[in-house]
C-alpha cells in the first residue's frame, strides 16, 4: 500500500517524465503558481517573525549567553539576517536568470529555510544560531528574487500590479501574526511548541512548491500532447488556387521560393488535391527589390533563402525547424553587452523605484522599534497589546490588489507619489499620542490605519514598476538582457532597498526617540516621507518631463 502512494506521489511531483503529468492544467495555471509563491512569501517572513520573540530566552536559557549580553546578540542576530539578504539577493537573482528553471531554486530555497530553522530550534551555541540564520537571509533572497520573477514569467505585464497585491497581503499578514503566534504558543506549548508550527507551514511549503508546473514547462507537454490535423483550404480558397494558372503561386518544386504563410497553404493544397500547378509568370515585385530571409520550397523545407525586403521584416530569421516560430534577432547594442545588473543600475526610473522601496520599507519597519515600547508606556499595555496594535497598520493591506489593478490601468507614478504625501500628515500627527487614556487610544489607532492605506498605496505599484521598467527597456532596446530576460536580478536589488529599508527604519526611529524624543522620530518621519514623494513623481514611469507616444498596456511606460 505505502508502495502505491509513494508511486503515486512521485508521478504527481515529476513533471518531466514520459508521460504527461496528472493535473497538469490545474498545478501549472495561474492562480495556484500564486497562491504558491503567496505561501512561499508567507512562510519566509512567519519563520522570520515567530523566532523574534523566542530568540532572547534561546540565548539566555539555551546558549548561556549572560543577560547584559542578550541585547547585543539579538541585533547581531538580526544583522546576520540583513546581511545575507543583502549579500545573496543579487547572486541570487543572477543565477536564476540563467537557470532553465525557477522551479529549482525555489526548492533549494526551501531546503535551505529547514536547514535553517532546524539549525535555531536546536542549536544551542552562538555559531549554530548565526548560521541559522545567515541560511534564513539567503532563503528570503531566492524567493523574493526567483519567486516574483516567476509570477512575472506567468502573468506578464498586464497584471502583474494586481497579482503584487496579493503578495503585499502575504507580507502583511505574515509580519503581523508571526509575532503573535509566536508569544503566544511559546507561553502556552514551550519553546518546541513555537518551531513545530514552523515545521508544519514549512510541510505544506514543500507540498505546493514540489507540485507546482511553470507555465513554460506546461505548454511543452500541451504542444506535444496536441494531435496534429491536416486540413486543406475551404472550397473558396480552392476554386481561387485553381483559377489562379498565371499567378505567381509556386509549385512546392518549383524555382520560386515561399513565404511561411504561403509554404502552409501550398503544402495543405499538395496534401488534399495533389501537386499545385506551377506559376506562369512570376510577380513583378520580385525583381530589383533588396532581399531577406525566406523559405525554400517543399521539397527542401530547411533551407533559407531570400525574399524581397517589402513582404518581411529585415531583420526576421525563419526557424524552419518543425514547431518553430519566426523570431526577430536584432543587432547586438553596446548596451546588450553590459551585465544586466549594470544596466538596471543605469536607469535613473530603476534607482528612483528601489531609494522609494527602501523609503517605505523604513517608514513601515521603523514603528516595530518604538511602538511596543510606546503604548506599554502610556497605556500599560503588555505583549499581547502591543502586538495587537500593529493590527491597525496592517489590514489596509488587503486594498492592494485594487490598488495593483488601477497601477496596471494607469501607471505606477500617481500611486507612488500620492501615498507619500497622504502618509506625511499622518506621520507628523502621530506627535499628538503623548499621554494615556481612550481617547489617545483612539487617535492612535485612527493614524494607523491612515498610515497603512498610505503605505499600501506606494507599495503594490513599486512591486510592478520593476516589471514594467524591464518591458520598457527590452521595447526600446529588444533583446537588451538576452533570451532569459533580468527579472530575477531586478527582483534582486528590489530585495536589497526593502532590506536595507528594515535595517535602516528601526535604528533611525530608536535613535531619534532616545536622544530627542517622540514628537521629533513622527517629525522626521514625516519629512521623509513628503521628499520621498519628489524622486516618485518624477522619475516614476519615466522621466516626467518627457513625452512618449509609445505606450504599453494602456498607459505610458516612460523612458526606461
């Protein structure tokens, strides 16, 4: 019996076998390739946050680390993470942009997130517990790089914003229930408690990522699965082919050559009614006229030979190779000999898109240094208080595929720059939380949700104007990142602004609120957010300055 199951399990998981994999319409379609990668995403920010609050009594009671060092070691523990992320993202995004599949390194993404969450639930030395988590950083890189890269590969352009927002929801609710399930299990069940809900989110992790066919592999197995029909003309086209004696339409042996669309209708006439007869006078077109690729006869199929410039493209080579498709190969530029990175690293919209990235990665993260610590002081509030208060800023998340579908329609740029300026208000009125009661309680959390609608607004149209500065460039400049394209790498330094935005955001909120103060961290906060708005407005699908006629799924894509 177990024979069976196992037989029966690893035919569902294998996907390049002989025979055609079962459900194979259902494991490669769109919507559970992104309920994959939500759960991927999920998974890797829960196993980041539900550790958080169990980490200091693991080095106090596990690792012997002496109390006055605690403090120390949790934020080394949190550089190490940063750090990983921040080193790997890149690598990551380069390797998977040359890998054949993004399949593959999500699983060996996964295996390296239980290696590292084994590693931290037992280790019980401060070099286990490091290497645990340097394994978590380079985790969280293979799949916020190689992940948003395959959702780019399935959806494409046209809805990439609105499937962004539900990655943002992923995000959101990971980062507020982690910390909760966290404190709460580990009251209730103990320190193993806590990783064995780990370990069953990361089962189910390895169940959806293994299951899982690309869209690219599926249509191998379509096209081959598909039975090949011949059929010939309609009985219009046949009384047109046979009263055309004195046009130029070739016999399949004859010394005229066809283009691929007439080398399709010949060979249908050939197979249903027989040979076709052979042209009297050739079209005058096909004298004096610049040549370019074309296709031979029938009889010799795989060779290529010229036809005039007018009836194709210049720069058009003909794959005669049975299933292949016309393809444009433009002339290697300056530019396509760059390394991707440096290329994207070029383009003021890129650099524009990851300085607001890690803007409202900061903004979001600096509020978990300074809020609990805030409301336990004016309201008493004890941990189950102040993880729920975070609740606020989390649920206007949920609005962002609404918000991802309008930056699909109309763009990323008003998005962008208007939820930086509605979040400086906000921001600055959080000074007005300085003393206890219900009415402050109220107030807080009013602010809180205006803040996390005004975050939601600038996050879900950054995660799709990497996608769209991508198509914008290989528009203007095809074939600029080669046949696999630079999403994973783009992704990649996406990875390394918010990162960076989460280091940045709780050591500038702590410092500020120790040396001057509240009042001063929600001021500052506040200015950064309004002068975050100016790069957003102007350099947001491209430089705002200038025009472009082109346009790309509806709006104006902007320079790249």
């Amino acid at each position: 019996m177990s024979g069976h199951v196992t037989q029966g399990f690893l035919a569902l998981v294998k996907s390049d076998s002989e025979k055609l994999p079962p459900l194979l319409k259902q494991r490669s379609s769109k919507g559970f390739i992104l309920t994959t990668i939500c759960v991927a995403v999920f998974t890797d920010i829960f196993l980041y946050g539900i550790i958080v609050p169990v980490v200091p009594f693991a080095l106090r009671k596990r690792a012997n680390v002496a109390q006055q060092d605690v403090q120390h070691w949790v934020s080394v523990l949190l550089a190490v993470y940063g750090a990983a992320l921040l080193a790997s993202a890149p690598v990551c995004g380069f390797l998977a942009d040359r890998s054949t599949s993004r399949r593959l390194p999500l699983l060996v993404g996964l295996l390296a997130l239980a290696g590292a969450t084994l590693m931290l639930c037992f280790g019980r030395t401060i070099a286990v517990l490091v290497a645990g988590r340097l394994l978590q950083g380079i985790s969280a890189a293979i799949v916020w790089t190689v992940g948003l890269a395959l959702l780019v590969d399935t959806v494409g352009q046209k809805e990439i914003g609105q499937v962004m927002g539900y990655i943002s929801i992923s995000m959101s609710v990971s980062i507020l229930v982690a910390p909760l399930l966290g404190g709460v299990v580990y009251d209730r069940g103990g320190y193993y408690g806590v990783y064995y809900m780990a370990f069953a989110l990361i089962i189910v992790d390895i169940i959806l990522r293994t299951v899982m066919i690309e869209k690219k592999v599926a249509r191998k197995w379509e096209k081959a699965d598909e039975p090949m029909v011949v059929s010939g003309p309609s009985e219009k086209q046949k009384a047109s082919l046979s009263s055309r004696k004195d046009s130029w339409l070739p016999h399949p042996d004859s010394v005229l050559h066809m283009t691929l669309s007439e080398h399709k209708v010949a060979k249908k006439w050939t197979v249903e009614n027989g040979p076709i007869p052979e042209a009297t006078t050739p079209p005058e077109d096909l004298e004096n006229k610049p040549r370019s690729k074309r296709i031979a006869p029938l009889s010799n199929p795989d060779t290529i030979v010229e036809e005039p410039e007018s009836r194709s493209n210049s720069n058009a080579v003909l794959d005669c190779t049975p299933g292949a498709e016309a393809t444009s190969t433009p002339p290697p530029t300056e530019a396509g000999r760059r390394p991707p990175v440096v290329v994207l690293l070029s383009s003021r919209r890129l650099l524009s898109a990851l300085y607001c990235a890690l803007v409202q990665s900061a903004l979001l993260a600096a509020w978990d240094a300074v809020l609990p610590l805030r409301v336990a002081k004016l309201f008493g509030w004890r941990s189950l208080g102040a993880g729920l208060i975070f609740l606020p800023l989390v649920l206007p998340s949920f609005v962002a595929p609404l918000v991802g579908a309008f930056s699909d329609k109309y763009g990323s740029r008003i998005p962008t720059s208007l939820g930086f300026l509605l979040a400086t208000p906000f921001l600055i009125l959080l000074r007005l939380v300085e003393h206890g009661g219900r009415q402050q309680v109220v107030i807080l959390c009013v602010l809180l949700a205006l803040l996390g609608v005004s975050l939601t607004i600038v996050m879900t149209p950054l995660l799709a104007e990497i996608t769209y500065i991508l198509d914008a460039k290989e528009k203007h400049h095809p074939g600029l990142f080669g046949q696999k394209g630079a999403y994973a790498q783009a992704y990649g330094l996406f990875n390394c602004a918010f990162a960076g935005g989460m280091l940045v955001g709780p050591l500038w909120a702590g410092a500020v609120v120790d040396k001057q103060g509240w009042g001063t961290m929600c001021l500052t906060l506040g200015i950064l957010a309004v002068v975050s708005a100016i790069p957003a407005a102007l350099f947001t699908n491209g430089w705002i300055g200038q025009r472009f006629n082109r346009k790309m799924t509806g709006f104006d894509q902007g320079e790249a």
